[in-house]
C-alpha cells in the first residue's frame, strides 16, 4: 500500500486531468455558435467538432487502458495530458473548420488515453471505504467541470467577441494541462525496472512480452467495432449510408469476443479479461452506466439549444441555469462516496430515482414557462435535482462496477465501462436532438423541448429497472449464503 499523502497527491493530479478533459467536452455546447460565425464553418463541420472528439476518445479507450495495465499507467496518463494539452493549443489557433476538427480528433485520443488511467489509478491505490471516497471525489469534479463548462464557455465568450471568444474555450486547457504535467513529474512515483539482465536480448524479449500482452489483434478489432458503432449515430443526419457501418460494427464486435477467447486459449493475456462479465457487478454497473449516460448527458445538448434557440437567451444565460446542478452534483458525489460501501446499489437508487423527478419537474417548468406562468430560470431549480443525481449515481456505481475487478485489469474494465459511457452518450444525443429537431417541424420549441426530456427520463427509468433488479438479486445471493 502505497503511503497516504502520496496516493492522496496521485488523485489530485488525476481530478485536475479529469476535470480539463471534462470542462472540454461540456464547454463546446455553448461554442459552437460563434465557432459557426468565426469560421464560417457549415452544420457538418459542426457536428464533427462535436462527434471527431468522441470518436477518437471511444476508439482509443479500451487499447488505452490495457496499455496502462502491462507498461504503466502513470506514464500513459502523462502522454495522454500532452497531447491533449498540445491538441487544445492547436485547437485555439485553428485558422479554418478542417484545422480544428483535426486537433478535435488529435485532442480525443489524448482523452481516451489519460481518463482510464485515472480509473485504473484509483482502482491501484486506494482500498475498501477510501477507495469510495475517491471516487466520490471524482464525481464531484466530474459534476462541477460539466456544469461550470457552459458557464465559462459563455464568459469567455462574452469576453473575447465572436472571433476570439470561441478561441479561449479551447485555450482556458492549457493552463491546467501544463500544471498537471508539472505537478504529475513532481508526485508520480517513478517507475522501477524489474529482472533480467539488460543485454539487448532482454530487452527485446521484454518488448515480445509487453505487445503480446497488450493484444494488438485484439485492440484493432475493438477498435474498429466502436468506430463503426459510433459512426452512424454521429454522420446519420447528413450521410444516412452510414448506418451500413452498424451491422459491420456488431460484426466486428462478434469477432473481437472470439479473437480474445482464442488468444486466451493460447495461454496469453487479451485486451480484455471476458471472465469478468461473469462477475454480475461488473455487468450490471457498466449497463447502467451506459442508460444513465444516453440519457442524461443529452439533457445539457437539450438545455442549451432551449435557452439559446428556444428562448433567445444568450451563452452566458444559458451556462448561468446550470450552476446549482453543478454545485449539487459535487456535493452528492463527496456524500455518497462515504457512503456507498454502507449501502450499495440504494444510493444509485435513490440517484435514480432522484433524476426522474428533477426531469419531470423540467418538463413542467418549460410547459408552464409556455403558458406565460413562471420564469424560465425556475429551471435551476429542477437541474439541481438532475445534478444530485449525478453525484449519487455515478461515481458510486463506479465503485461498485470494478470492486471485484482484478488489479491487473483494473485500466482496460474501467475502459470498457467507460467505453459504454461514450457510446451510450453518442447515441443519446444523436436519438434525441435528432427526434426534438424534428418535432420541430410540426410543433414549437416547448413541446420538442418537454418531449426531449420525456426521452430522457424513460430511459432513466430503464436504468433504475437494472439497478433495482440488481439489487433483489444481490439480496437473495446473501439470503442463500447465509442459510449455508
């Protein structure tokens, strides 16, 4: 066991890494205006701004992982925050639309090689109770840098103009980037060398070892499956042909399962442990994960297209009626983190149930806003209920997810939870804005909109079925064992 302050300054870095890739992915909702306007940039060239990043950081997330299982993680997390940083550089200065969907690309697969690290590093140096105060210290960051993106996305915004205020939401990384580069070189416990001789032939016996163990055949099948899983759901409104990718992509899925099956069989180690979707834990947790992340990272889409479209409301209002959300959503995730090893799968319950009620509560308020009854900044209100649920749901259900996870695959399972965290949001805001724009041809703006979080919380519901289930389950199995 690692000594206390050392594994307490690690989650540090890790949060501040967390937190600059999180801040990016929510402060681009309240950009792309004015990066339409500064650039000249076309719909398509907007939604690639928005889909090039998740693509990457969805490809790359899994390989990503198991890399940091076998050569180290803190070295792959410290990759990863330089190209993401460098990528945020090249971002800011990108002189036309092309330019910046590439450093959008670039900048995923910074992102999808530091965020497993993170879960795995969690995951390697803390234990029991600490390590679910961890994690709720990662939900809490992970709810105040979704819900100030916006925010400062509309300030910067306001600050610099049209042509530079778009510039500055891809720039405002680079400072904490490069901190949290000098501060991981300082804290990182330094990597040892560990047996043989250092001749070249143990050299490149080591290196035989780690690309068998890191499964490259494997990595390229997964690889590709999420490409052209992810694929129709990001291009289908401007290139319906794309969803010929999605039987390829369940295709290829089919054949990764068996390519690690076999290279199991051949005594190596795969990308992916497959045993570990015995462990009912795991597969339950990472099918929640995936409902609660299709519907409720749309609802920020979904919000921000209201108030900007549907209201006439500016960047800053619109990031403005998220901040009680953001301040729940951390003070959730630090209460639930001490708690959840006491009550388990409750809290996501609870969390659950909690986000249903702040949906229906948005439905109203727009209707009755509508109607001529009420403020629209009574929406704040019901997203700080959507907020707390964030902090009860998902960094507790990421401590249940992986509790019984081995070590050795601690990077690549957080992955592939993460993984269904991507795909669940890329086709949630693809399914959902997709459905609200076109019941805007026959209706208004409050009824696509209610009808936008009427989606969503149908599949919440879905979610708490799971959970619910799940936790019958779990009371039954310790009824059994009691009795024997």
């Amino acid at each position: 066991m690692t000594r206390d302050p050392i594994r307490w300054r690690i989650l540090i870095v890790l949060l501040g890494a967390i937190a600059m890739s999180l801040i990016s992915v929510s402060i681009v909702n309240v950009a792309l205006p004015s990066v339409q306007e500064g650039l000249g940039a076309s719909q398509s060239d907007l939604q690639w701004v928005l889909s090039g990043y998740a693509l990457t950081f969805g490809v790359v997330l899994v390989a990503a992982g198991r890399a940091g299982d076998i050569m180290g993680r803190g070295g792959i997390f410290i990759i990863g925050v330089t190209v993401f940083t460098a990528a945020s550089i090249a971002s800011g200065l990108a002189p036309n639309a092309t330019a910046l969907n590439a450093a959008r690309f670039v900048q995923g697969v910074g992102s999808g090689l530091l965020n497993p690290q993170g879960v795995g590093m969690i995951q390697q140096y803390f234990r029991g109770s600490e390590r679910g105060r961890a994690f709720g210290y990662f939900g809490s960051v992970v709810g105040v840098s979704v819900g100030i993106g916006p925010l400062l996305g509309g300030f910067l915004i306001e600050l610099g103009g049209t042509d530079i205020g778009w510039r500055l939401t891809f720039l405002v990384n680079v400072p904490i980037g490069v901190l949290t580069l000098i501060l991981a070189f300082a804290w990182f416990p330094r990597p040892l060398l560990s047996g043989g001789p250092r001749g070249s032939a143990s050299v490149s016996h080591r290196l035989l070892h780690i690309g068998r163990s890191l499964d490259p055949v494997g990595s390229l099948l997964l690889g590709l499956a999420v490409f052209a899983v992810l694929l129709p759901f990001m291009e289908a409104r401007t290139s319906p042909l794309t969803w010929l990718w999605l039987p390829a992509g369940l295709a290829l899925v089919v054949a990764w399962v068996r390519w690690e099956r076999h290279y199991a069989r051949l005594g190596r180690s795969p990308m992916v442990d497959l045993n570990i979707f015995a462990t009912r834990s795991f597969t339950n947790g990472s099918l929640i994960m995936t409902l609660y992340f299709l519907g409720m990272t749309s609802i920020w889409v979904l919000v921000a297209l209201y108030m900007q479209e549907g209201i006439n409301r500016t960047a800053l209002e619109a990031g403005t009626v998220g901040i009680p959300s953001a301040m729940m959503s951390a003070f959730a995730a630090n209460w639930a983190g001490k708690r959840v090893s006491r009550y388990g799968r409750k809290v996501v319950i609870g969390g659950l149930g909690c986000a249903i009620v702040g949906l229906l509560l948005c439905i109203t308020v727009i209707l009755l806003h509508a109607g001529g009854h009420i403020s629209p900044w009574w929406l704040m209100a019901s997203l700080a209920l959507v907020g707390t649920a964030q902090g009860a749901v998902v960094s507790p259900n990421q401590t249940l997810t992986l509790a019984e996870v081995p070590l050795a695959y601690a990077g690549s399972s957080g992955a592939i939870m993460q993984t269904g965290q991507r795909i669940g949001t890329s086709v949630g805001i693809a399914v959902i804005t997709a459905a609200v724009f076109g019941l805007l041809k026959v209706t208004s703006w409050p009824v696509a909109a209610a009808s936008g979080f009427g989606i969503i919380a149908l599949v919440i519901c879905t979610a708490l079925v799971v959970a619910i289930k799940d936790q019958r389950d779990r009371v039954r199995s310790g009824r059994r064992q009691a009795k024997s």
